[in-house]
C-alpha cells in the first residue's frame, strides 16, 4: 500500500458541527498503482449520495442542509464549481436520474423534476410516491432497476416489531410510482442499492443492531429477492437468534443469510460495483462499499472504502479488502474523531471511482495509471 499521491495539499476548511477541520490527501492509502485526489470541496454541505446526469454531470444531496448540488467538471478531475441546484427539501438522501428526470430521496417521499442540462437547473417538482417520514433512520435511497423503482427505509428502533410494514425494507413501485408492494424485509437499514449487473440482482447493505458488543452482530451486503425476509429484528448474521427479543431458531430458519458479512459497526453505506475501463481487471470485478465508521464501538472502525472480489457471475469471490484508509489514523480511538466520513462510492464513465465524504464536505475520485 503507499499514498497513491504525495500530494502536500492540506485543505482547511473550517467547518462547524461534525466537519473535519482539515483533510490531508496525504494521508488516504489505496493500492500501488492508485491514486486518489479531491475533486470538489462542498463546504458546510456534507455530501452524501451521488449520480450522474444525462449529460455527465455529477450530482450530490447534502441530507441535513436539504440541498442537491452540481458539480460541473468532477468527471475531469476538478469540478469546476459548485451549484445549488435545488434547496429546502426534506433529507434529501437517495439520488436518480431515469427518462431524463431527476428523482431525490426525500424523507418522507419521492420527488421527479424536470432536469435541465444547459442550465443545471431541476424544476416543475411532483410528489411521486408518500414514504414513512422521519424516524431513527430517516434516509430514503432510490435505484431504478428492470423497469421498476426501488426504495430503503430503516427502521424507527433498534430492534423491535415495526407497526409500518414499508419500514425496515426495500419496496418497489411502478415507474409512474403505482403498484406500490414491500420486495425485501427485515432489513434494519439499508442505506445502500445497487445493480448487480452480472447477477441481475439488487445489492443492499445493512446495518446491523447496536448494544449487542464489539464484534456483533454483523453489518451485512444482502442480494434482494422478492419477498425475501432478511431476518431484522428477530435474527441476524447466518439466521441466528437475537438474544434481545428471546426468539428461537425456527423463527429464524426461513430468513435469508447475508451475501457478503462484514465488521460489526462498520456502518456500510455506499456500494458500487466494478465499471469502465481504467481499473486492472481484477479491480472491476469488484463491488465497493463505504464505511461510514462506528459509534457503538469501544474501539472504532470502519472509515474506509473496501472491496470485495467478485467471479464471473457477480458472486462473492474472496474476502473483504482495504481499498482507500486513512480516514481513520491508527490510534486514533477517542470517538468522534476522524479526518473523514465516506458515505457514496460511484463509478464514472472512464472506470474511475468518486467518494463522498459527509463529514469533512469533499469528493474524491480515485483513478489507476500514470
């Protein structure tokens, strides 16, 4: 591992709340032939979830500043400004284009706009689908997928038996926000979706339940089958009871395993799969994800992007390993301190990779060559 670049850049930044005060580019390891720079800094705006627009413009929500910005020239290494493109919404989380329109997350729904490229302005805004506002997980990401629209919702607690079956799962809608049934439950959090195109399947993470120890239960990536139940909050991990409700092992029997386990208290959030051209084979048959870092922890972790190896037909392939550290210094054990906060990965066109990072307001992008 080395730092991909030496770079001697320290951006002070100044930020109140969680916002780190400075970010060391420094100081982020990838792997030998990798490097990693800042394309964009979005000041007291933390950046969480991305996409594209249909003209190649990087998008991002700042959930609790209620924004959605522009990021013209990201794609090229250094955004060249930074636009708000729409203000005063409701935790603006998850982000979507599809058809040409603009689709935002919102706590308590589903937004469409009419997207303008010229002008990076989204407009004309119409109510797709209600959601359950608020919450102890109040993020709602969205992903369109075979001609249908999926979206997460945590739960509102812990563990405990949701009174509103569209929490604590993945539901799915009709493009025009219709139809509207619960596709996977028992799903504690799962901030992150993405498509397995290889296996033609939806990815999710989850986070698992606190107040369990260290090193329990763990935070999962799950492949979404209909009505699938993934065992939240009677069950965690490989069907196994959780000892806070006193269930026994037939209730867990029929829940679903994770695909992918992962550190306890990691919080996984972001998850992109391996695309484009620039990274070494073995690099793109990967799927990514970011993790936001711990709290209910004695130690911390988390802090990092890591990535897991993937065959032929999008299966798990090896185990989890280190793509970018360094957000998180060794020794640095007191809670609540870090340089950064990765939340969203996302692949661009070239095949290199973008980070958001909600508590230090940057996105970066890590590339492979010279």
């Amino acid at each position: 591992m080395d730092t991909v670049k030496r770079l001697t850049l320290i951006v002070l930044i100044g930020l109140a709340g969680c916002r780190a005060q400075q970010v060391d580019v420094a100081r982020l390891r990838v792997p030998d032939g990798f490097h990693i720079s800042v394309v964009a800094e979005t000041g007291n705006c933390g950046a969480r979830f991305m996409a594209w627009s249909p003209g190649g413009t990087l998008l991002a929500t700042c959930v609790d500043e209620g924004k959605v910005l522009a990021l013209p020239g990201a794609q090229n290494g250094s955004a060249q400004r930074v636009a708000t493109v729409l203000s005063d919404l409701d935790g603006p989380h998850g982000i979507a284009f599809h058809n040409g329109k603009l689709y935002i997350g919102e706590s308590g729904q589903v937004t469409v706009f009419d997207w303008d490229e010229a002008g990076l302005r989204a407009a004309n805004a119409r109510k797709l689908v209600d959601l359950p506002r608020g919450g102890m997980h109040s993020t709602r990401t969205v992903l369109f997928f075979n001609g249908k629209l999926y979206v997460s919702a945590g739960s509102d607690c812990n563990a405990c038996a949701e009174k509103d079956p569209r929490r604590a799962a993945v539901m799915e809608f009709n493009e025009d926000g219709s139809g509207m049934r619960v596709f996977a439950r028992g799903l504690r959090n799962s901030v992150g979706l993405a498509a397995n195109p290889k296996a033609n399947t939806i990815w999710a993470t989850d986070n698992g339940i606190d107040w369990l120890g260290d090193d329990l239960p763990p935070d999962e990536v799950n492949e979404l089958r209909a009505g699938g139940d993934y065992g939240w909050p009677y069950c965690y991990g490989d069907r196994v009871p959780n000892p806070q409700l006193g269930h026994d092992a037939a209730r867990c029997a029929g829940t679903i395993p994770p695909k992918i386990r992962l550190q306890a208290h990691s919080a996984p959030l972001g998850l992109a799969f391996g695309a484009g051209a620039m990274f070494p084979a073995a690099y793109r048959a990967s799927v990514y994800v970011a993790f936001h870092g711990s709290w209910n922890r004695s130690v911390p972790t988390g802090y990092k992007v890591i990535r897991v190896p993937l065959d032929a037909k999008g299966e798990p392939a090896g185990a989890a390993e280190d793509f970018v550290t360094g957000w998180l210094a060794p020794g640095e054990t007191r809670k609540g301190k870090w340089m950064g906060r990765p939340v969203g990965v996302l692949f661009g066109a070239d095949g290199s990779l973008f980070i958001s990072d909600d508590a230090s307001g940057h996105v970066y992008r890590v590339t492979f060559g010279k």
